[in-house]
C-alpha cells in the first residue's frame, strides 16, 4: 500500500502543504532563545492570525480575567504551546479557500469541523489524564484526518458518494471501503503526510492508527486520546459518514481511567462551540 500512497501523492495536484511562514514561525517559537517581542512581531504581521489569537485570549476559556487587546499579553496568557496550537489550526481552517465549488466547500468544511472537534475533545481528555501532554495531543488530533482532507480535495464528489456514503449505509470501517475503491486509505495516507513533513511521531501514530483496534498493552494514552476524540466528535455531530464502524469507546475509556467520561463529553460541547466561535464557524 506504501507504493500505491506515494504513487498517489505524486500524481496529486491539491496535496495541502504547510506554507513557510508557518513553519518559521513555529520553529521560532520552538526555540529557547526566541523572544515574546520577536513572536509578536511575527503574529502581528498575519491579521488572521493575530484576530484569532486576541479573540482566544479573550474567550469563555479565559472568562474570569479582564480582557487583553495586545498580542504581547495574549501570549503571556496562552502560553506558547497553547499559541502554537492556534497558529496551526489558523493554517487548516485557510484550506477551506481551496474549493472547486460550493459542494466541494460543504465537504472540506465539514471535515475540517470535525478536526476542530476532535482537537478540542482530545485536549479536554488529556488534561485529566496528561495535563503536560494535552497541546500536543490537540494538535495531533488537529491532523489526525489530513488524509481525508486529501482525498476530498482530489476526488470531490466522488469520495463522498463512492467511499463514505457506501461505508456509512453498511456500517462499514471508511478505511476498508477507501481500500477497496482507492487501493489505499485515509490514514495511512495522512500518517505518510506526516512523516514527509518530518512532524513529531505523535502526529504520524495519531493519523495512521486512530481507526485501530484497541490494544491497552500497545497503544499510547496519546493516540487512545485521539481515537476516543474521534468517537465522541463523531457522536456529537461532527463528522460525516456517522454510522460507519469505529472502535468502541468503551475500552478507550477504560484504558484511560477517565473518570465521568459522560460529564465530560458533554463539557466538551461547550468547548467546541466556543472554539467554532472564535473561527465564527
């Protein structure tokens, strides 16, 4: 299949790509010498990103501090890991610009809630389990679909109404019906992405293996936030191809020791709805 996926990267012609601006401005804020003044400079320059960044600050995630209006205090109240993970969901939300038709636009736009979605669950699940690891996971599960993204942009229609709609009606896992029409599927598609991009390996096991099947022993409290993200988005409304089969959340939620996990999926949609807001989604 690894044949059949590089066959078909490099054929494509609306592989998504992360610009260089982005990328400098996260490796800068990677670095241990970098500066909040130098970050400033660089978010202040993109009005998108610096909208965003304010209206976070400002969110019902911050509720209880006064309100900010500089992007030097914004920062100081995000944090950098926090910051960098609005900067690359600032880039994924840019793809929905990159549409042949407003029916190609309704798809990627729901595709891209649902990343969203998945992001913000995944953070809130990992703030109980893995407070120090919860950006990571958020980004993570931010792309974890990138493979998905992917094959809509470059099948249109034809991805829906061939691959999901079929898994959907037959309660099928997406991947093996991806498999059988396509010769490769979404996730490995998207966990190929990741490794060409040289992301961290978090971001290449949550796109390829969030379709898995749960093995507390082998799978990673990361990826099970991932996977179990992914069930809740789906269940929440966030996604298409709903009732296609997923792995059962049950031994996510056992595995991870999530204490009320009921309470907390319904805080999640709070959550999700504050950051479509701050997108104005």
């Amino acid at each position: 299949m690894l044949r059949a996926i590089d066959e078909f990267i490099r054929k494509a012609d609306r592989v998504p790509s992360i610009p260089a601006q982005v990328s400098s401005l996260l490796q800068t804020m990677s670095s241990p010498v970098s500066s909040v003044l130098e970050i400033e400079a660089m978010i202040a320059a993109d009005t998108t990103l610096s909208a965003r960044i304010l209206r976070l600050a400002n969110s019902a995630f911050y509720y209880r501090m006064a309100p900010v209006t500089r992007i030097r205090d914004a920062l100081t109240r995000l944090g950098f890991k926090t910051t960098r993970s609005m900067v690359v969901t600032v880039w994924t939300q840019s793809l929905r610009a990159f549409k042949h038709n407003l029916r190609e636009a309704a798809i990627v736009s729901m595709l891209l809630n649902h990343g969203t979605s998945c992001a913000v669950i995944a953070k809130a699940i990992c703030e109980v389990v893995n407070r120090e690891r919860a950006e990571d996971v958020f980004l993570a599960a931010l792309l974890h679909d990138l493979g998905r993204i992917v094959l809509a942009f470059q099948l249109g229609d034809s991805y829906v109404a061939d691959v999901l709609f079929v898994a959907d009606r037959a309660e099928r896992a997406t991947c093996d019906v991806e498999e059988e029409m396509l010769g490769l599927n979404h996730a490995k598609l998207g966990g190929r992405l990741m490794e060409a991009w040289r992301l961290p390996r978090l971001f290449e096991e949550a796109a390829r293996g969030h379709h898995d099947e749960v093995r507390p022993k082998d799978t990673a409290p990361e990826l099970a936030a991932v996977m179990l993200a992914d069930i809740w988005a789906t269940e929440l409304g966030h996604n298409l191809a709903p009732h296609a089969l997923r792995p059962s959340p049950d031994g996510l939620i056992e595995m991870l020791a999530l204490p009320h996990p009921e309470e907390l999926k319904e805080l999640c949609k709070d959550k999700i709805a504050t950051m479509m807001d701050i997108f104005e989604i």
